[in-house]
C-alpha cells in the first residue's frame, strides 16, 4: 500500500508516514481491537457515505462487548470519519476507524492503558475482484469452523476474530478459490472471512441467522432490499448442501459489496452464472449507494 495523505489518529491528523504506534501497543500483542469498514461512493451529485451512523453504532458496541470506553463521542467519531474523506479529497474510498489499546502495562490484564482511536481512508476497488463481482467468485467451505458464540462473541467487529479469518482465506486461496465459507460449530453455514451470506432457492431467500455472524450493515440493507421488491426473506439456518443446490448464492459485506457466487466446493451453483434475484439486488444496492435511489437517501451522508 503506498503512503498517501492524512491519518486521523486521537483528535489531530499525521501524514500516512507517520502514523505509526509502539512496538509493545497492548492490542499488537493481543488482539483487542475493535474496528469498522465504511465506504464512500461517487454518485451524480457527489459522494456520500453509505450507512455511516449504523458504521458508528456498531464501533460503539463493539467496545462495548470488548470493554473498551472510546474517549469520544458518536458524534465527534461521526465527524472524524468524514474530515478524514475530506482532507484527502477523496471521493470514493474505503474507511476504517479502529480503536485500540494503547501502550502501557503489558501482560493480558490491559488495566488501565489508553484506548486510542485511528480513522484511516483510502482507494479501494471491488475487493474480491472486478471478474468476481460481474460473473461471480469460486468458494470453499473452509476446513477452519467459524467461531463459537461463546468463545468470540460475534456481535462485535473485534481483531482478534479475523485470526480465523485470516486462516481460511488463506487455505482458500492457497487452493485456487477466491474465497472461504466457514460452518458454525453445529455444522450449519455461517458466513464468509469478511461477507455474510445469502441462498436463493424457488425464488425465496435465506440468509444465516444472528447468532455466530457479523450483523453485517449490508445484510440488513440488502434484507430490506429484498422485501421492498416483494421477496421473501427468512433467517434461517440451513446446510452446505442446501447452498450446493440452491439456484443462487452471494455474499455481501462493506468491502465485497454484492458479490454473486457461482461455485462452491467445485460445484456450480445454478447454471455458473449471476442468478436474476441476485442481479436484482446488485443493480439496487449500487442505484441505492450512487445516490440514484431517493427512498434510501437517508442512508446517505453527503461529503
Ligand atoms: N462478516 C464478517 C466476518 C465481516 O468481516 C464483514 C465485514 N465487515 C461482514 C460480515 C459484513 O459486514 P458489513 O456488511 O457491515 O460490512
């Protein structure tokens, strides 16, 4: 990644070059971090952020599960996270706050060490691919199962969670897919290393209920998507056969977007093409996003 502008780093902006941390900062060693990933679209008239105080809230609570008091308010990090798209004239980019636990005592018990905050912002295109987000990616199910809720509480966005993460995607990746599918610890499907996932079958959809995934912020929009253009949606859980034979598959999240999936486990999915419910869905996510939609212009915040 190459250096480029400013970092809002607790309360003032330092150039990309230099913001860094200490060596022994307590969540480096630990991994008690929370963090969010917004992003901010180009549309027609201007850009604007997409779902910013939903981003807010779950940053909040994500300290909150994590026990860590964020030193500033909803509104003042609200505000961070805009300055730092504009001070570097950005006008599509990808956002990530992060709060973390600064140098201090070392050891697990962080005890009192400072909880300080970053917000930086930067240019990112289609994460899992230009050709994945058109024509769909390849998926395994991954040999790493997704957390137990009472091992990593998964309503929070935390760090250390993304361990897992990382570990499957890169089995994934190392075997030629482009993405990993991770099973709860029932076996039933949970979510993706950084998407939430969704199965059309017979023109109904299902997605993964609450319980051992991120409540993704383009889960729920692209829910509501849903059932604006008449769909039905259940929160259901359902098995790795059940996405083998469902007539469509797609994940979403901040960074992936609406990706369509066309193969799992060296099964096509459908007919290895983006499905018409999906396609839908894709066309009014972006619509919604690029500020084309106005009965969702209040999940807009203008730059
Ligand atoms: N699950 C995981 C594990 C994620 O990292 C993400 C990305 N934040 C999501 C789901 C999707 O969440 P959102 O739509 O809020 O980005």
């Amino acid at each position: 990644m190459e250096p480029q502008g400013k970092i809002w780093m607790d309360g003032a902006f330092v150039d990309w070059a230099d913001a860094n941390v200490h060596v022994l900062t307590h969540s480096l060693h630990y991994g008690l971090a929370a963090f969010e990933g917004l992003r901010c679209y180009r549309g027609k008239s201007g850009s604007a952020i997409f779902r910013l105080h939903e981003h807010v809230d779950r940053l909040f609570e994500s300290a909150h599960i994590a026990m860590m008091t964020i030193p500033y308010d909803k509104k003042q990090v609200a505000e961070a996270i805009v300055e730092t798209v504009r001070i570097n004239k950005l006008d599509a980019c990808y956002i990530r706050p992060l709060v973390y636990i600064g140098y201090g005592a070392m050891g697990v018990y962080p005890g009192d060490n400072p909880i300080k905050l970053a917000v930086a912002a930067w240019k990112w295109g289609a994460y899992l691919g230009d050709d994945a987000l058109a024509n769909g990616m390849r998926a395994r199910v991954s040999s790493f199962t997704r957390h137990h809720v009472n091992v990593s509480m998964t309503r929070g966005k935390i760090s250390g969670y993304y361990v897992n993460s990382i570990l499957a995607k890169r089995e994934a990746k190392a075997d030629g897919y482009d993405e990993a599918i991770m099973l709860d610890p029932e076996g039933y499907v949970s979510e993706g290393t950084g998407e939430n996932i969704f199965i059309v079958r017979k023109g109904r959809i299902k997605t993964t209920p609450l319980t051992s995934i991120l409540e993704g912020i383009t889960r729920n929009s692209v829910i509501e998507l849903a059932r604006e253009q008449g769909i039905v949606v259940q929160e259901d859980r359902f098995t790795r056969d059940e996405m083998y034979i469902a007539d469509e598959v797609f994940v979403t999240g901040t960074a992936a977007e609406l990706t369509p999936v066309r193969e799992i486990d060296n099964r096509r999915i459908g007919n290895g093409k983006p499905g018409p419910i999906t396609a839908a869905l894709q066309k009014a996510f972006f619509s919604v996003v690029r500020g084309e939609d106005a009965a969702h212009a209040s999940w807009l915040t203008r730059i």
